[in-house]
C-alpha cells in the first residue's frame, strides 16, 4: 500500500505506519504519473479550512485529475472511497445551503459518476468529527464553557476501520454511508459525564442563543451552531460494520486515564 502526501511533511508518519511513500498532488495532474497502478483508492485530501474556493480546488478538481488520471491506465482501479462530511445532508437528494456544502456535494456526485464512468465503484464516506490520540481536546469540555448541541463523533480507528470496510463490501459498491458511532451525544451531557470520570467539577454551560451573540464568531461556527443535528450510523451498521469503539465512553478511556495519571488536559 502506498501513502500520498502533496509534500514532504508528513511522509516520516507514513512511512512509519508501515506503507509506502510518494508525494504527489491531486490539484497538478503531472505529478499524478508518479502514482503507482491500485487496485483501490481512498482520496481523504484535505483543502486546510481555507473555504470554498480551496474546497473546490482540491476536493471538486483534485478528485477530478485522480480519477482521469488512473482512468487513463491499461488497469484501473476497482473501488474508490471518498472521505466526505456530515455537513453535506444526511440522505440524497443533497440540497445543499452554502457555497461549501455545494461544493461537497459536486465532489460527491464525482465520486460516484464520474468514477462509474471510468469504470470504478465509488463510495462516498461522511465522517462524523473524529477523535482519538492528538484529537481528544479534553480541556475543551472540562473547563468549558460547553455551548448546547449534539456532537457526532467516530474514534480515529473507527474511522480508518471504516474505509477498509467500505472497500471490500460489495453491498458499499456506488453507496453514500455516514460514519459516525451509535451515540449522537448532548453536548451538556457529555462534559458533565467527562468531568465526572476525569475527577473535576463540571463545566459551565452555556446557550446556542448567548453563542450566537458573540461577536467573534466566524460564519461557519455561526452555521454549524443553527444546524446542531444527530447522525444515523444505521446503514454502515447494515452493512455489518462493528464498531471497536461504538461510544464516546469506551473511545475517550484511553484520554482520561491520561488524565488521571497526570499529563495536562491541553496535551491529551
């Protein structure tokens, strides 16, 4: 298996879990000749949170010149996995409401027809916000304050577990699966649960609505706010799909154990 980075940060962790290295980006169609021959392919790019230009550029674009690259071969690949988001809607017929989400959403309909029409089964993946090692930000939740909401979570391993699966379930083939784990979590609930088994006092709380008031926020934090929402992880688990970690109370364990042993909530 080959791991693609667009440069060279990066490739030392690729290399070190096990797989191959080569830089290429999907936004330069030449450097795409470099890739080796697959027999799958997950595109999970990233455009840096830079907005919907930059989403297009790599997301709309980028996968574009992947498919026509490998499209062009004598052997083309025979699945393609697109890492997508639960901020596209959750079922088809995508209508989507921003610049962004339109954008996923073309990118989307890439994944499956294009790829279709280059002779490649594309499934399209939308992860929940994923957390785990690196990405646990406690101090978020225990300190607060907590603003009310839902938060829609999968484990980083469940998340790569995933992608595998997808790839070698036939019943996936031109699919759109939402990866998210089996409880959508309050927000509220969650910290108090979190600061409950780290040893401290719960956090403040606050509204959506004093949120709202805040003058710092940007536009995408004001829209994720007014479109608070829980995910139905129902047709991955169709699929058979088990979960290592199917909560937030068995996928944060290892965080506060971290905790309780010492190591500061910034860093867990």
């Amino acid at each position: 298996m080959t791991g693609v980075r667009r440069s060279d940060a990066g490739l030392d962790a690729v290399a070190a879990a096990g797989l191959d290295t080569q830089r290429a980006d999907a936004t330069d169609p030449d450097s795409l000749a470099a890739l080796p021959d697959a027999d799958w392919v997950v595109f999970a790019a990233s455009s840096g949170g830079r907005g919907a230009e930059a989403a297009r550029e790599v997301y709309v674009e980028g996968l574009r010149n992947v498919i026509d690259a490998y499209a062009a071969r004598d052997a083309t690949p025979d699945r393609l996995v697109y890492t997508s988001s639960t901020g596209v809607d959750e079922e088809p017929p995508i209508d989507p409401t921003t610049e962004k989400t339109a954008v996923l959403a073309e990118a989307e309909r890439i994944a499956r027809e294009d790829a279709a029409a280059a002779g490649i089964d594309g499934t399209v993946a939308r992860f929940a916000g994923l957390y785990g090692p690196n990405r646990y930000r406690l101090d978020r939740y225990i300190e607060g304050p907590v603003t009310e909401g839902y938060l829609n979570m999968v484990h980083r391993d469940d998340a790569a577990g995933a992608i595998a699966f997808l790839l070698e379930s036939e019943l996936a083939r031109d699919s759109i699966v939402l990866v998210a784990d089996d409880e959508p979590a309050d927000k509220w609930t969650f910290a108090d649960w979190l600061a409950a088994e780290c040893g401290v006092e719960a956090p403040s709380k606050r509204t959506i609505e004093a949120r709202l008031a805040d003058s710092d926020l940007s536009e995408a934090a004001t829209r994720r706010l007014q479109t608070s929402k829980r995910c139905d992880n129902s047709r991955l688990r169709d699929l058979g799909y088990e979960f290592a970690y199917p909560t937030f109370r068995e996928g944060y364990r290892a965080a506060i154990d971290a905790y309780r042993d010492g190591t500061p909530a910034s860093d867990v």
